[in-house]
C-alpha cells in the first residue's frame, strides 16, 4: 500500500512535463522562428457497428465528429521543438451506447534545448494515445468513437545532460531521465475516456522511472581504433509491479578496417531483479559486429553474441536512392510494456518520407515542411505498424524483425512495411495477474505477431488525390494456439477547396475476431466526410 501512496502523491508531477516545455518557450534564447498552425476538423460519419461487436450485437449510427487541434514547431540553434495536439468531441445520432467514448485526445510533443554551449542540454517528449489493452480484442482502425479494448495511455519524459567533447580525443555524457506512464484504471462497469462497460479492464497501472547514465568514447584522434564505456542504472516504481532495477555496462572496441567497412567487439554485465519464471536475470554479455558503408545512400549494421537469456543478434540495413528508400532491422531485447510505450514508434511514416526526400531536398527545414504536407495531403498514418504492444507488467524477452520501404514518383507516395514479433514472459505470474478476462493471463504469456501494411497515394491533380491503405495482422497466443486476426481496408478521396480548406471522403472495413470480449467476428462497414480548415 505504501508504494501506491507514493505513487498517488507524484500524480501532480505530471505537470512536470508540460511546464518545463513552457520554461523553454519562454527562454529569450529560445524565441526564434515559431510555427504555430491551429486547426480544426468536422467529421460526419455512418458506421454500422460503431461499438466493434459480434454479429447480431452490432448497432449503427450516425456521428458527428468535431477535432480541433493546434500544431507548433521551432527549429532554432537552441531549442528544436515539435507539438502537435488533438481533441476529438464526438456525438450520437441516437443514444450513446455502451463501449463508445465521448471524446479523446491525442498529444505529440518533443523538445530539445541547447542550454550551455557544450555543456548543458534538455530533452523532454509527451504523448497521449489511444491504445489497445489486449492483443486479442479489436484494434485500432481510425475508429476513435469505438471504446471496447482501447484506454488512454499518457507518457512524459524529462532529461537533462551534461555533455562535452574534451578535443579530438573523447566526448563524454551524464544524463538523468525521468519519465511516467500512465492509463485510465478501469474495469467492467467503469469509463475509458466516455465509454462503459470496458470488460477487459486495464493491467498497466501507473509508473514512474528514474535513470541514471553516463558515457565516454573515443573522438577523431583515434582514427584506427575507437573505443567506448557505458553504464546506466534504472529504477522503476510501478503500482501493478512494485518496484525493480536494471543496471548494465558494458565496454567497446572498434577498429577501423578501412574506409568502408570497420569491425567491434562488444562486454558487459547485465542485472535485472525482477522474479524470474526460470533461469538467470544477470550476467555477462558479449558480441562481435561490422558497420559496413558501400557509399553514403548505403549502411549495413550487424552483430552476433550472448546475454543472459541466450543468443543475441542485431541487423540494421539502410538504403537511399532517388525514388526509394529501405530499411530492414532485427533485434532482440528485454523490455516492457511501459517501456515500448516510451520509445518512438517502430516505423515512422515521416522519417521514411524524410530520408525519402533527402536526395531531392537538402535544406532540413524545408523537407519536414513537405514530408508534413505530404502526410496531411494525402492522409497517411502516422505509422505503418500499429497494435503491436498490448497491456501488461511482465518483464519480456522480445524479438522483433522489421522492413520498411516508401517509393515516391511523380505522382504516387507508397509506403510498405512488413512485421514480425515474438514476445516471452520472463517475470513471474504476480506481477501480470491483473489481466482480466478467463485466461488472459496465459493468452498474453508468451505471443507471436506477423502483420503488413501498404499505403498507396495517388495525385489525381495539383488538388486533388486518392489513397488507398491495407493491413492484415495475425497475433497468435503460443501458450493456448488461440490466434486473433485483424484486417484493414480504407479508400479515400482528398480535395483541397482553398488554400487552407480541405475536404475528404473515406470509405473504411474493418473485419476482425476477439478471444477476449465474449469472442466471435466482428465487422465495421464506416462512410465519412469531412472538412478541416487551417487558421
């Protein structure tokens, strides 16, 4: 009961975030060339089973959908910042029904800050998302007004560092981080964000993390052979999983082969206290890898070794030409639910757009400002992998295999990604026992997910274009053989009326089936339009 207490009295330093952003804007240093773009959509749309349910449980309605947003960027020598905030006020034709929500809000901020001139610098980043608590319920589909297996989840995170570069011979870093996760605490009967009836309830819980990590590496005197040392110790104080620490270091050699190619050698001591299923939580790593680059549009990352949990391999490809770029990664590491929530999202449809754009647009400014017009145009997510992290407190052993590619031609933007994740619990039982539902906790032990997804924009005109997006994913529980499939299939039609008016027609399916929620298929046929205007 005491750590919940404690954890209950930091509730107001969730304000932490927001209000040492504003001490940045407010820094005369910090006053530069400021972007700040309000706007507001208007959205009718039809669904005919707006709440995701089974067969003859579905119901159809009118809703009206009312978003306004507001967007700043500043991208000056001191502080480079990006915010872009959403809220989203949803009305009924009919009674709003059980298992919809009234509103939502969706939050994007990151924000860096030169504060000593090579010395001292900020970071901070705050999210707000809807995200799905099971990986055998309905998912996401732009349905933001459907409320069954969705919560609220909101993150902050706040690091200031010490930084210098002692000449050519070494850089050095200290950092502190601190960062928080949290969710709606609901259960059945209670409100996800307007909705009732939630029966999958919510296993996240509350946390707050504190980190500590320094680094020291080899500068450009060290031509042939690099070196590195790192160190970092966290501590996690969570309300579902009490308290835990991860503590790891390790050491670097690079040597420098040739112009292209440059080999490492990688050792180091990992300790994790969580309570282990089976086998060990600590103990020595090691690994060999190459960093090969052909030319300055290719790069290839690998390497090979063991950890405590066992073998461990690492590929990162990258490839850039005119009208294409490709990335392809593989990784393997123990992580959490909260702590995937922290990272940036797998496949960045802007940073796919971005190095996209590079062989054409070299000024960095003006490429964010067409990769956002490109996105906002055309319609595309913000990500192509979605739904890939689900609600729980277990530490976990996850290997994740990515391909990513966009295409770009005179008139056609194609993004296409490619996923495959497989997930095992290495903490015990207790700390995951508030997944509810029969059986949810083995169904969420040990997971395999595989999806795709393509995005295909057409420039019908100067003003006007169509898009098309798919994806299919597949999430099979490895405990029990239950597997729960979801597909995506969205046409829409875009007009841009004036220089700041909008206009958009969207014709959506979604088909899918549920473990969790009484199980079944459910299908969503979804008609909107929508206006949005820009001030």
């Amino acid at each position: 009961m005491a750590k919940r207490l404690r954890l209950r009295a930091a509730g107001p330093r969730t304000l932490a975030a927001p209000v040492a952003m504003l001490a940045l804007l407010m820094a005369p240093q910090c006053r530069a060339d400021w972007r700040i773009t309000p706007a507001v959509e208007l959205r009718q749309i039809y669904s005919d089973n707006v709440r995701l349910e089974a067969g003859p449980l579905a119901r159809s309605q009118f809703i009206t959908d009312l978003a306004p947003s507001l967007a700043i960027a500043n991208n000056g020598a001191l502080l480079k910042l990006t915010a872009a905030f959403t809220t989203h006020l949803y009305a009924y034709s009919s009674e709003r029904v059980d298992n919809t929500n009234r509103s939502q809000r969706q939050l994007a901020a990151s924000a860096r800050a030169k504060l000593i001139e090579d010395m001292l610098f900020f970071d901070a980043t705050a999210s707000i998302n809807q995200r799905a608590v099971s990986a055998f319920g309905p998912q996401l589909a732009d349905n933001g007004y459907a409320g069954a297996n969705r919560a609220e989840v909101r993150t902050w995170r706040l690091s200031p560092y010490l930084a210098h570069r002692f000449g050519a011979a070494a850089t050095a870093e200290l950092r502190y981080a601190r960062d928080a996760v949290a969710s709606n605490n609901v259960g059945p009967g209670s409100t996800v964000g307007g909705s009732t009836g939630n029966s999958l309830g919510n296993s996240l819980g509350d946390s707050i993390g504190n980190t500590v990590s320094t680094s020291i590496s080899s500068g450009p005197a060290f031509r042939t052979i690099g070196w590195g040392l790192r160190a970092s110790h966290h501590q996690l104080d969570s309300t579902r999983g009490g308290e835990s620490t991860e503590d790891t270091a390790s050491a670097q050699l690079n040597w420098r082969v040739s112009e292209l190619l440059s080999v490492n050698a990688n050792y180091g001591y990992d300790k994790y206290d969580y309570q282990a299923l089976a086998g060990a939580t600590a103990g020595q790593s090691y690994s060999l890898g190459l960093v090969w680059a052909p030319s300055r549009r290719t790069q290839l990352q690998a390497s090979a070794g063991k950890r405590y949990f066992g073998n461990s391999y690492m590929v990162n490809a990258t490839h850039r030409s005119r009208h294409s770029v490709w990335n392809l990664s593989y990784n393997d590491a123990v992580t959490t639910t909260r702590g995937e929530f922290l990272r940036p999202v797998s496949v960045d449809t802007a940073s796919l757009l971005d190095g996209l754009f590079s062989a054409t647009i070299a000024d960095p400014v003006a490429r964010q400002q067409a990769v956002d017009a490109t996105i906002r145009s055309n319609g595309l997510p913000a990500s192509t992998i979605q739904n890939s992290n689900y609600f729980g407190n277990r530490y976990i052993l996850q290997k994740q295999l990515l391909l990513s590619t966009a295409f770009n031609t005179a008139r056609t933007t194609t993004v296409f990604s490619l996923n495959a994740t497989r997930r095992q619990a290495l903490s015990q039982q207790e700390a995951a026992s508030a997944l509810p539902g029969v059986g949810a906790d083995s169904l969420n032990d040990n997971t395999r997910q595989a999806g795709a997804t393509l995005s295909l924009s057409y420039r019908i005109s100067p003003r006007s274009g169509a898009s098309l997006l798919m994806s299919r994913t597949r999430t099979e529980s490895l405990a029990t053989g239950l597997k729960n499939d979801h597909l995506l299939l969205s046409l829409g039609m875009t007009r841009q009326l004036q220089r700041k008016l909008k206009g958009a027609v969207e014709l959506r399916r979604v088909h899918g089936n549920t473990v969790t929620l009484g199980g079944g298929t459910y299908r969503e046929n979804a008609l909107s339009a929508s206006l949005s205007q820009q001030f």
